[in-house]
C-alpha cells in the first residue's frame, strides 16, 4: 500500500531537484509509470526507494534501508530489487534532463 510523503525533505527534492543533484536527498532517476504518472527514485541518509505522483501528492511506492550514497548515478536506489520494482511499473524510458524539466515546469502533473 503506497504512503504518502507529504511535505518532506524527500517530497520537496523531488518537486524542486532534477535527477543527479547531491544534497540530503538525492533523486536518482524518473520515469512514467503505466498509468501515465511521474515516479522518482532517490537515496537519502537513511533510506532509499521510490515514489509517484498521484492524487497531489508524492506516494511511496517502494523503499529500503539507505545506503547514504549520494554519487548522483542514475540508478534506481542501488540493487537489484528496486531495478526490478521500477520494471514492473516503468512504461518507455526514463526522462533525460529536457523531460524534467517539462514535468518539473507542470509540477510533476500529467
């Protein structure tokens, strides 16, 4: 069951930072998932995971204790079973800078 992230560190990284940028939370990657909605992966000090945008807000969809990495790789969190969340939920590719930049433009929004 997906859980909000509020107004967290976390959900502001990922309305206010494109994927790479170090900070305490570090957003990895993002992506549409089959629905058509933005989803963000990120690793922060003490846990990494990902979360997509629906009803508003920022829901987390999968997470794991931290690995407080923050290299800015375009990862998925760092191991294999994040990798495999993301390809059970992830439809095309991910989003180069350009892309977003347009979701980030519209607030993650369809």
């Amino acid at each position: 069951m997906p859980r909000a992230v509020g107004d967290s560190l976390i959900a502001t990284a990922f309305n206010r930072h494109l994927s790479g940028k170090p900070g305490s939370v570090c957003v990895a990657l993002s992506f549409r998932d089959r629905q058509g909605g933005f989803c963000r992966s990120f690793s922060a000090r003490h846990v990494a995971g990902m979360a997509c945008r629906d009803n508003g807000g920022w829901q987390l969809r999968y997470g794991a204790p931290g690995t407080a990495r923050h290299s800015g790789q375009r990862s998925a969190g760092g191991d294999a079973e994040a990798m495999r969340f993301v390809r059970t939920i992830i439809a095309g590719d991910v989003l180069d800078r350009a892309g977003e930049e347009v979701a980030q433009e519209k607030h993650w929004t369809r």
